[in-house]
C-alpha cells in the first residue's frame, strides 16, 4: 500500500484538502471533552492499584492524535489541538454558568450537579494546561520521529510519542489539580500510575493505530513527512 501513496511535506499537507479530516477531528474533540467531564476526577482502586477512572478512554485522544499528526501532518494537528483548547475552555465556562445558576424551587438536584459538573478551578486550569502541552508535544515527537525513521516503525514513534506527551500531561495535571488537596503520596502514586498505564494502553492499541492509519492513509493516497515546517504551536498555515 505505501508504495502507492504519495509522499508529501508538511506545507503541502497543511493546505491540502482531506477528505476524512473533519470527522477525525470531530472524534478527537468529542473523546477530549467527554473523558475529561466524566473521568478526570474520580480515583479508582482495583486490585490494590490506584488511578484516575478516565485512563480507560482518555487514551484513545492520543491515539487519534497519532492519526492524525502520522497521517494529516503536524499542522493539521495542531489546529486539532486549538480546536480541542478552545472546547476545553468553553466546557468550562458553560460548567461555571450552569452550576453558578440559581436552583428552581423543588428541584432537589443541584448538590448531584455540582458533584458532577463543579470542577474546581484547579481541576480546570490542570486539564486544559496538561492537555494543551502534552498533545503538543506527542505530535512534535511523532513528526519529528517520522522523518528521522523514513516512515518506518510506526510504533516507535507512537509509543515514544506517548511516552513523552503523557509524562508531560501527568506532571502538569496532577500537581496543578490536586497537590495540597490530595497528599503528596496520592498525587505521586497516581501521576505515575497514570503515565504508565497510558503508555501501555498505547502499546497495548499498537494493532489497531496500524490499522486506523493504513486505513486513512489508503483513502488520502498521501504520506505526509514534516520536513520544513514551523513546529511553534502558535504558527499558522493557510489551509484550503
């Protein structure tokens, strides 16, 4: 199949018109938002190992991130990245309207919202500043990584990608969010915990990248190395 495939440069994919990418993104944001409302913050214990519930989805980001730095580009990312900040960010501020509003009069269940939906600021700032520098930097490596191995090993450079994206995330969330609050064990045990597992879960999902990134690089008909681009997060490329 790769033979097939027509290798193009960062630029070039930046303003080239992709036929799957909206969807891709779509799914990447929809995965961000959803495992962080729901999981971000309820520890859980089996097996006498400790750590953050969202571990069993949050993971599958990164994994599009993968796809779609490997198979979009590092630009094309990187506008994924923004566009996942910015939801982040209004998620947010909706949770802060909607709880801060004032309960109807019989409406019993305005202490289960803010359970659910009342985020601490902490919690808020550490998600959307470990988000926003780790995938930064999983995309950053994976590129890089690419063309140092000519587009070969493709699990060398998720894995490793992984490896340094997560350890970045779970050194900003964990502190930012709970230090002070959780005991210095707790937030060591779980940081760490947490990075591991998200490494594995990336090693573990090795077969189905391969296959997720066979199957859109086959309909693209492209291969996309970011040679010559600017990896600032704060460039800009003229799309199409």
């Amino acid at each position: 199949m790769d033979k097939a495939l027509s290798r193009i440069d960062g630029i070039a994919g930046a303003r080239r018109h992709f036929r799957y990418f909206d969807y891709v993104m779509a799914a990447f944001v929809a995965i961000l938002l959803l495992s962080n409302l729901i999981g971000a913050s309820k520890l859980a214990t089996i097996q006498g190992y400790t750590f953050g519930a969202g571990i069993l989805f949050f993971p599958l980001s990164y994994v599009i991130g993968d796809v779609l730095t490997e198979v979009y580009g590092y630009a094309n990312a990187r506008r994924c990245v923004w566009m996942g900040f910015a939801a982040l960010v209004f998620m947010a501020f909706m949770s802060f309207v909607v709880v801060a509003m004032p309960a109807a009069k019989g409406w019993g269940g305005q202490a289960a919202y803010e359970s659910v939906f009342g985020s601490t600021w902490r919690i808020v700032l550490a998600s959307v500043l470990a988000f926003w520098a780790g995938e930064f930097v999983n995309s950053f490596v994976l590129a890089r990584m690419k063309v140092w191995t000519a587009g070969k090993h493709l699990w060398s450079r998720t894995i490793g990608s992984t490896f340094f994206g997560q350890a970045v995330d779970s050194l900003i969330f964990y502190p930012v969010a709970f230090l002070g609050t959780w005991s210095n064990e707790q937030v060591v045990t779980v940081m760490v915990t947490n990075w591991l597992l998200k490494v594995l879960w990336e090693a573990v999902l090795t077969p189905v990248t391969y296959a997720v990134v066979a199957w859109f690089k086959e309909r693209e008909g492209v291969d996309v190395f970011d040679e010559g681009i600017d990896f600032s997060p704060f460039a800009k490329a003229d799309a199409v």
